[in-house]
C-alpha cells in the first residue's frame, strides 16, 4: 500500500536524487524511495541468540604436541608429509 504525501525538497537534493535517478534508470520516486528506506532502522523482530562455543577436550595420544605442527605432522604422515 502506497501513501501520497506532498513534501518540499531543497532544489540541491531534488538535483542529486534526480541525477541518482538517472544514473540508476530509475523514476525519483523509485530513487527517493530506496534512500528513504536506507535511512529508516528497522525493528528486529527476533533477537539473534548469542552464538557460543563449547570446548571439548581433546584426548591426545601421549607424544602428540598441538604446539609442534611440524612434529605432529612428521607422527602422523611420517617424512613423505613434505
């Protein structure tokens, strides 16, 4: 549903919606539209749930070192990893 409403606009601004208008291929009540919309906040309807993370213990064989990359790589593909 579309409301008519009658609203005075400062020549500059019409010029550059107007231009905006052309530009785009679109009508200045498309243009002045979409730039109204983009400076309106929206209501959330749903507030996002904090996203969480759970951390679960790794349970690592005795000898595996998560610190050495290079040493875990070496236990885990043997010397052919490079």
């Amino acid at each position: 549903m579309a409301v008519r409403v009658t609203l005075s606009l400062d020549d500059d601004l019409a010029a550059e919606i107007q231009k905006m208008a052309d530009r785009n291929g679109r009508s200045f009540e498309e243009t002045l539209n979409a730039s109204l919309r983009c400076s309106v906040p929206t209501p959330r309807t749903v507030p996002a749930k904090p996203f969480e993370i759970r951390a679960k213990a790794l349970h690592a064989r005795p000898g595996f070192d998560f610190d050495d990359i290079e040493g875990l790589l070496e236990q885990v593909e043997g010397p052919a990893h490079r």
